[in-house]
C-alpha cells in the first residue's frame, strides 16, 4: 500500500515575475489575532491610526439644517483612509432620516439614521434641525491619515469593513498569529505578475468577491495570470 503525501505551498512558488532588487516587496507586519497565513494568501490592509485630522462640513445647497458632530474623542477610528468621505440623505423622513455614508475612493460603508451614531472607519451623529432633511443633503468630512502609518494585514476578509476586505497584498511566507503576537513576514504589494493557479483565496468568497477583489490587486500593479 502507498504512502500519499501532499505538499504543501512553498514560499514565492506563486511569482512569476516582479521588479528588480526585490521592488515588488515590502516587510509587513501580520495583526495579532487568531489565524494561520499560507504561502500565496490574499491579504487585506487594516491601518491601524496613531493620529489623524478630521473636519466636517455641510453642503450649501443642503435643505435641512441639522448639525454633523464628529466624535469628540474618537472622530477617526481603524481602517480610515486620506480623504474626503461623504454622508448623503437617501431618505427623507419628519424629524429624522436616512444618510448612506461612502469613503474616498466611493464605497458605501454604511448607513445611520439621523440621530443614531456611526461608527466605521469615522464616528459622527447627525442631529435633526427645524427644517427636515431632503433626499440629497450631504455632508463631506475630511480625514488626514497616513495611509501607511500603523498598517497591519490579515487574510483577506470580503465581508470586513476595516480595510480587510480590500486586496492589498500577497503573502511570500507562512505565518501563525494569535491575539497577543504580530508576525513579520514579507509580502508581494506592488507591480507583480503571479500565477492564480497558485493563490490561496480565503474559504467561502464567491465569485463576486473573488472578482473584486482580483481588480483591486491589479490597481496595485499585481496581476493574476
């Protein structure tokens, strides 16, 4: 009777090609929780924010005439990024109303109803004025970050809302964390071909997100072939 073995992935088995002098690379630190990251897994980013700015302002051409309060002592929490998000009403209702609420780069990260708090990424409440708030008042708030200040990976995760569902990196070498130790391993995060034969997605993403999450590595010049 035969032996079968299976083995396992080896360490950058899954590059074809990347820039010279290792260019294609970065040292990245892998977050303190509970998982084990092989060869070829598909990281997501979480940036982990050490300070940051924040302001908010209304739209002139707003109709109603309730405040946006950012949180006094937490206005801009992990996964945040630079830029400009936005808080626009989608429903209108007496004395309240529904905002959707979208990062810099255009996704929607969530929705709160005027007067609740929202939490992800930013923490506001919107509170309701004399005049009620129409469909299309919008609020900007705008957040200085390091985009790189503090950021961390974990397996890509499609259904996170702190950065980890955004592809942003390709593991060379094996890890295992727990909720007390990071690891430093390097990853593949920029300009990269790589074999998709040889990738390990994590379990359960659908197609959609495998999609996705396909065209986000390629913004970072790393393309499946």
């Amino acid at each position: 009777m035969s032996t079968v073995f299976n083995e396992a992935r080896h360490s950058g088995e899954f590059i074809i090609s990347e820039l010279d002098g290792h260019g294609s690379r970065d040292n990245i630190v892998i977050q303190a929780s509970t998982q084990t990251i092989v060869p070829g897994a598909v990281l997501g980013g979480i940036d982990v924010v050490a300070s940051a700015t924040s302001s908010a302002a209304a739209d002139s051409g707003n109709t109603g005439n309730g405040t946006f309060t950012l949180d006094a002592t937490a206005p801009v929490g992990s996964g945040a990024i630079d830029g400009v998000y936005r808080a626009i009403c989608i429903a209108a209702a007496t004395n309240s109303g529904t905002f959707a609420v979208f990062d810099p780069n255009g996704r929607e990260i969530g929705k709160v109803v005027v007067g609740a708090t929202f939490n992800n990424q930013i923490k506001f409440v919107i509170a309701d004025g004399a005049t009620d708030f129409v469909v299309g008042d919008a609020f900007s708030i705008t957040v200085g970050v390091d985009p790189l200040s503090g950021r961390q990976y974990v397996a890509l995760n499609p259904s996170g809302t702190d950065g980890s569902q955004i592809a942003a990196a390709i593991a060379i070498y094996a890890a295992t964390t727990d909720n007390s130790n990071t690891a430093a391993i390097s990853a593949i995060t920029r300009m990269a071909e790589v074999n998709s034969q040889t990738i390990t997605w994590p379990a359960g993403i659908t197609a959609a997100q495998k999609a996705e999450a396909i065209v986000q590595l390629r913004k970072a010049g790393i393309s499946l072939r």
